[in-house]
C-alpha cells in the first residue's frame, strides 16, 4: 500500500508510517535536478523527506497546467534518477474516447516513455490507467473497458522489453469505490487501484482494500 499526500503534507506523513508496511510517494516532482528553481519540488528532495514513489503524468497536471509527453518523461528520468519509482498515468478524455481515439491516446502517452527511456525503464515503475471522463466524476470504465485498456498497455511494454511487461503493476485508477473494486480487480491486467476521492471514506477505502486483498 502506498499513501501519495500533497507536499505540506509529507513530512508529517513520513513520521506517521514510520514502521509500518505502508510506502510514501508524492503526487508530482520537478523534471528539473540542481539549480535555482523556485517553487519547484526536486526529487531529492522528495527523497530527503523519505519518499519511495512519485506520481507523475496525472490528469490533472496534464490538462490544467500542459504538461506535455516530453514533460512527462523528463518527470520520469528525474524520479529514476534519484531513485523514486515513478507512477506513470495515462488515460483518454471523454471526447477522446466518443470519437474512437483511446489506443491512440493511450499509446502515444506510453510510447513517449519507452522510445525515450527504453523498455526496460518500466522494471522500476508502475503504470495506472486513468480514464480521465471516469475520474471524480462518479462514472467508472466497465470492468472490460478497464481490462482492455490494461492489456493494451502491457502489449505496448511488452513491445519495449518482453522480460519484464508481465510484472510491471498496472492499476486501475478512474473512480474506484468499495462497489466496483472487486470486479476491477478480478480483471486480468488490472493490479490494484490508484484511488483517489474513496480514500477520504475510511468506511469505502477499506472495501476497497479488503477487494484488493
């Protein structure tokens, strides 16, 4: 298990999950390393606070503040570079997916990484799917669009590194509640859940988790 809090938040995490199984990760990083960048979270710094995984690429980074392919995987070198295992999101909006465009979408997202970084990149990272017309909105990808997408993303690491596109977790993360997660989770490709609103439930977050278990 794995708790990504905002950044005020990570040190008092940090303190909180000291000797437990539980992993902390943040929600973001800087693509930039050394230099005077003001404002900007540094994945060493990330990791001074105890970090072990960074979320990057999400929705909502991607559509409310541009972060584009190219900045993705520069955010995906700079967490392996420091060695934070990168959570790689990636996923199609509602218009995208009317008009048939969700392998093309899902595909370019992905293959931006794997040209860039190699295939074999993926053996110290995760992936999660992330249908952005599913997130927060209360409507969730079927169990079978969910497993589609999936197994389209392990095909496309396959296509990088046979060797380790078995093993790479692939999680589901598009409105998941204690309603849906088992169902999600019995699907073939589908590793767990990036859950986002549901967390906030303590009563809906443990149906999720007992799901998952």
């Amino acid at each position: 298990m794995l708790l990504c809090p905002p950044f005020v938040y990570l040190a008092a995490a940090a303190r909180w999950l000291e000797g437990s199984p539980i992993a902390l990760g943040a929600q973001s990083l800087s693509e930039h390393g050394a230099g005077a960048y003001t404002g900007e979270v540094a994945g060493s710094m990330l990791k001074d606070v105890g970090c072990q995984y960074v979320i990057i690429g999400h929705s909502e980074r991607r559509t409310l503040y541009g972060e584009t392919d190219a900045v993705v995987t520069a955010k995906f070198r700079a967490a392996q570079a420091v060695g934070l295992v990168p959570i790689v999101c990636v996923g199609e909006t509602l218009a995208e997916r009317e008009a048939g465009r969700t392998e093309a979408v899902v595909t370019r997202q992905m293959r931006a990484i794997i040209d860039a970084m190699g295939g074999a990149a993926f053996a110290l990272a995760v992936v999660a799917y992330e249908p952005v017309w599913a997130i927060g909105t209360g409507r969730t990808a079927t169990p079978e669009q969910a497993q589609e997408v999936h197994a389209l993303i392990r095909r496309l690491l396959a296509g990088g590194d046979a060797t380790i596109a078995p093993t790479v977790r692939i999680l589901y993360g598009g409105s998941v509640k204690g309603a849906n997660a088992r169902e999600l989770f019995a699907q073939k490709d589908i590793d767990g859940g990036l859950v986002g609103g549901a967390s906030l439930d303590a009563a809906d977050f443990l149906r999720i988790f007992a799901a998952a278990a």
